[in-house]
C-alpha cells in the first residue's frame, strides 16, 4: 500500500532552504485548503460626473457658475479630474459652458435643474 505526498513526516534539518519553503508552502495549503474568504459589501465609489454634477448643482447661468478651477477646489479632486468629466457632461447636453475672454465658467443645461 502506497503513502500520500503529505502522509510523510520530512526533517526539517535534513532540507536545504528551498525543500523547506516548498515544505512550508505545501503545510499552510494544505491547512488553508478549506478556508474561503469573506465576501465584502462592493462600494461603488462616486464617479466624476456624479461629483461635478453635485458641484453644480445651483448653478444654472454665468452668473452662478463655477470654472474649472472651483469645482476642482470644492470636490477635492484635481483641475484635470474635473475637465474630463466637464468634457462628458458638455457632449452629453447636461453641463452648458460660456467664455468671456479668457474665463470660462460651467452651468447646468435648462432642465436638469427639474431633475436636482
């Protein structure tokens, strides 16, 4: 009758040090073979657009809208961040954008404030 792998006791003194850290790895395996990890709860953190639309969410014309530069400093997140959503949210129709000079300040399109 033959003997499993794990069935025989190996000395430790008797490996080199590769032999006693496949033996180790083959120990915890075989001990860890049971075990399943705990599932967590998936937070979806807030996306971009979600973040800059919070941002905006009173401004509806030059006068109550908000550069670049301010909705990055209100959400904590960097002026490129904050573009690449603007640029989401102008193709989408959502987000209006108007330049005077060299200034240019983002708004909610008429209608989303119905849907704030």
């Amino acid at each position: 009758m033959s003997r499993r792998a794990d069935e025989y006791e190996l000395d430790p003194d008797m490996m080199d040090p590769f032999d006693r850290v496949v033996a180790s790895y083959l120990r915890l395996s075989t001990i860890l073979r049971g075990v399943k990890p705990r599932s967590r709860p998936v937070i979806r953190p807030s996306s971009s657009v979600d973040l800059v639309m919070n941002a905006l969410r009173n401004s509806y014309n030059w006068d109550t809208g908000l550069s670049s530069s301010d909705i990055a400093e209100k959400i904590g997140k960097s002026k490129s961040y904050v573009q690449k959503a603007l640029r989401i949210l102008v193709r989408r129709g959502t987000v209006k954008h108007e330049r005077r000079g060299k200034y240019v300040r983002y708004y909610l399109a008429r209608g989303e404030e119905s849907q704030r």
